[in-house]
C-alpha cells in the first residue's frame, strides 16, 4: 500500500502509528526520533502507539490549503489532536466536520490523494467510534 | 529614582514607524523612512548612532541599511526570529549598548510581505513532508486548535473571540498608522466566514508592510535626549519546554502546559521588579483573536479563565483595568514580520509619554508591557518604565 510516509507506520494492517519512547523518562513522541526532547537521552526505542482515544482540540480547516498540500479535490475536512493516553497526536478527523472534544475516536487509513498513474496514496485519520 | 539613571539602564529615547499595510515599494525604503523617523523623534543623526540592531523575515539584508543611511563604520547586527523578530532585536541592541558600554543604538525592524497566509516548508521546521502533503502545516489551523481547547479547558464563552475582534479594529479605526481601520461589530466578527473553527476571517490579522525604528540610549545620557525616557526595565527571550503547544506540532505532550510566554513574561517581570497587576498599558501578540486571549493568561496580566468577563465589562478598552492593543494589535495593523514587535514597543511608548497617534490612554500610564510569540515556540517580552518629568 503507497503511504504518505512509511516511517509513520508500525503496521498497517491491522494500522498502528510508530511513535519513539525513551527508556530514561517514558516520553513517548511521534513521529519516532532518535532523542527525548524531554530529558535529553539518545536511549530510545521504536513503540506502536495506542490506536483508540479521544478528541483532545479540533477544527475544521475551510479553505485549501497552499502547496505542499495534495488532493484530488478540496472539500472542507477536520483535523485534531487526540490524546492517546501516552501521548497526544496530531491527524485528519473523519467522515465529518462537527466534533466536540472528548469524543472517542479510532485509528484507521485513508486516503490523501491519487498519483498520475492511478496510485492510490494513505495517510492516518481518526473516526468517530460508533 | 536615581537608580535609574545608573549605566546599566537602558532608555527608549525616540521612535518612528511608517504606515502599515500593502506598500509597492522596496521593503528597505521602508526601513529607512522609520529610522529617519526615529533619529529626527530623538534629535540625533545617524552620526551619533553607536551599534545598530536590524530584523527582517524577508530577504534582503538588514545591514545593508549602512548604504542609504550613511557609512559610518558602526557594527550592524542582523537578527530573524520569525514572529518574535522585533522584541529580539531590541534585546539584541540593550545587551550591545550594556556590553560594549556605548551610548546609543538604532533598532529598526521591517517587511513587505506578499498576499496571504504564510506557507511553510515543513523541511524548514524538521518535519516529514507528509505534514505539509496532508494539509497540516497551516498557522491558521494551529491558531484554531489552540484556542478550542484553552476555551474549553478555562470555561470560556466564544463569544469572547469576537469582543477581542471588535476591540482591535475599534483602535485600529482611530489609530492613523493602521493598516485595518473600519470598525466591526462582535457579531460581524462571530458571523464572518469561518477560517478554521471557531475562528473566522475577522479573527486573523494577515502579513503586510510596515517597519518601525527605535533609538535606545544608555544611562544619563537618556535624559539628555528625552524629557520622558521610557525605561527597559526588562527585555527577556525564552524558548519552549516540555508542555508547550506550538505550531507544526505532529504531537503534544499529555503532562502540564507549559509554553514560552509564561516563562518569558514571569522572568521579565521578575527582573524589572514589577507586578503583572502594575501593568497600566500592554501589547500582546495577537496573530488571532483567540492569541490575545491566550496571552492575557499566559503573561499573567490576567488569570485563566477571566477573559470572559473581561472583555464583556471592557477591562482591555482604553479607560478600563487594563488597555490592551491600544493600536489595533496585529489584527488591525497586520503583520510585517520584523516590524511587529517594534510596532509594540513604540506604541506603548508613545502610550506612555502621553503621546499616542490613536487613543490615548488616560490618567498619566507610568507602566508598560510587551509581549511577542513565535514559531517555532519563542517569546520576548518588555517591561517598559516612564521615567523622568512627572513620572
Ligand atoms: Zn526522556
């Protein structure tokens, strides 16, 4: 499956974000990096993030935005922060564009935008769970 | 207070600025109006000028000034801090008139900047591609997420983001510098079109042109110069901890908030011993209405949560607790990055001289504040003093 960045990815099926977690402090970041901005240490290791959670802030963006941004097609759509438990992760919020924050929501895959030669390109969101 | 005439006091002894808003013209045409502005406000030339300070986001050079102000062999020092740009350089020319015990400094902040919201290069910023492909690196969509969460987290109506809206282009509208001048109503601002919720298009301010220079002098020599010298009695720089909530963040930490503008705002205040309650005029960076709500709390001029009623009983208007943005802030004067900060500082000297170009500020301001935010999570702030005649 093309990805907008493989590096983000601990699996995708079943899908699950690579995040970092440092062995001194228990900061975990996403995505993986090699340091802890938190206390300093180069002592981490790679960890797959929490898959559900809820909505930390959201909003819905109205207008597309410039270049580097890539779509097959502008519609208003919802990004959002969602708090993991051990960390809180930034992404698309999807199938709608109301949302209130607190409301539990998934991981899953979905797509960004179509290459020339048919390409379909994934990115991660959240989905409200039923 | 004799203190303050010690040589380790730095004044704030004359200032120019242009008009902001779209400018034709060469960004460094601009410079120079501001600085022959603020040399002849001084009653200086470029001559008496011992160390210059220049910011600009842009790409010309601010150094390069030498050229049409004159080639007087004086050091030059460029800064870019992107937001945070103007309060920055004005540290940069303290510390430089402190350190190098000379009398006096040019500071002079400037841009041109184009049509639009900035974009951004996630590159630039340390961050996957994927970021930018996605559509998050947006500064409108960080403003947004920001305020959602300290409205919900502090019990905030939203109503407040169009109070902030009103009262800036109310100022902007008297102020004859500003770029945005025609007054809106709370409920324009709530029912404009919506940017990224809950923030509409009368809730941002947008990038111009516009530059602003000040001239700083050190010690007695200051009030040779100036009747009213305003005192820096405390020009601080900060970075972001563990906690902060910045822009063109792909994750935040779960822990306590923390971020730049406390710490900045704490440690200035500490420094000019003085009280965020003393404050009697403030400029806080307010790239959107929900900002300046957000650094009311953050810099302390306020407590979290307060903002509601604050700005419904006008506690930030010009003859309540405390006036805030008495220009119009960014969301009337837009933002030219380097001048920004610069444009802070000269109104609430003008504010605290007695001599402001839009509405003044009642009953003799002695104290003044100033506070700047930028990515990638900095802050400066000033505390500025009157000094002098009936201060
Ligand atoms: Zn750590």
């Amino acid at each position: 499956m093309a990805l907008v960045d493989a590096s983000l990815f601990a699996s995708t099926d079943p899908v699950a974000l690579q995040g970092s977690s440092c062995s001194a402090c228990g900061t975990q970041v996403f995505p993986a990096q090699g340091s802890c901005p938190t206390c300093t240490s180069v002592s981490v290791s790679p960890v797959a993030l929490p898959t559900e959670g809820t909505v930390w802030s959201w909003t819905t963006q109205h207008f597309a935005p410039k270049a580097p941004f890539r779509t097959d097609g502008f519609v208003p759509f919802s990004i959002g922060y969602v708090d993991l438990g051990p960390v809180i992760v930034e992404g698309w919020l999807l199938n709608k564009t109301d949302w209130h924050i607190g409301e539990r929501v998934r991981l899953e895959l979905a797509k960004a935008w179509t290459e020339d030669d048919g390409t379909v390109v994934h990115t991660y969101g959240f989905a409200a769970t039923s | 207070m004799s203190a303050a005439k010690s040589h380790d006091e730095v004044y704030i002894v004359g200032g120019g600025m242009t008009a902001f808003g779209r400018f034709d013209g060469e960004d460094q045409a601009l410079a120079e109006e501001a600085m022959r502005g603020a040399l002849a406000d001084a009653g200086l030339s470029w001559n008496d000028v011992d160390i210059a300070v220049g910011g600009t986001n842009g790409e010309t050079k601010p150094d390069n000034m030498v050229g049409r102000m004159g080639l007087s062999g004086i050091p030059f020092t460029t800064v870019k801090n992107g937001c945070a740009t103007g309060g920055v350089a004005l540290m940069t020319a303290r510390n430089g008139l402190i350190a190098e015990q000379s009398d006096i400094a040019c500071v002079v902040g400037y841009d041109n900047h184009s049509r639009g919201a900035f974009a951004a290069s996630p590159s630039r910023y340390g961050i996957g591609e994927w970021y930018g492909a996605t559509g998050m690196m947006v500064t409108t969509s960080y403003f947004a997420l920001k305020i959602r969460r300290y409205l919900h987290e502090h019990g905030i109506d939203e109503r407040t983001l169009g109070y902030a809206s009103q009262k800036a282009f109310d100022y902007g509208s008297s102020h004859p510098l500003a770029w945005r001048r025609k007054p809106v109503s709370v409920d324009e601002a709530l029912e404009s079109d919506m940017i990224n919720d809950p923030l509409t298009r009368f809730m941002f301010c947008s990038p111009d042109a516009g530059a602003v220079s000040l001239i700083l002098a050190r010690g007695p020599r200051a009030f040779d110069l100036c009747e009213n010298p305003v005192r820096l009695a405390a020009a601080v720089l900060r970075g972001r901890r563990p906690g902060s909530f910045e822009v063109f963040s792909p994750w935040l930490s779960p822990g306590e908030r923390t971020g730049p503008s406390i710490d900045a705002a704490k440690a200035a205040f500490a420094i000019a011993g003085i009280a965020a309650a003393d404050v009697d005029v403030a400029q806080l960076q307010d790239t959107d209405s929900g900002a300046e709500i957000i650094h009311l709390g953050e810099t302390g001029l306020c407590v979290d949560g307060e903002q509601g009623a604050g700005y419904v009983n006008g506690d930030y208007v010009i003859d309540g607790r405390l006036p805030v943005n008495t220009d119009g802030g960014c969301l009337a004067n837009g933002e030219p990055v380097g001048a920004s900060g610069l444009r802070q500082v000269h109104e609430v000297m003008r504010q605290l001289q007695g001599r402001a170009q839009g509405q003044q500020v009642p009953n003799n301001p002695r104290i003044g504040f100033t506070h700047v935010y930028g990515a990638p999570g900095i802050s400066a702030c000033t505390v500025l003093v009157k000094e002098g005649k009936g201060a």
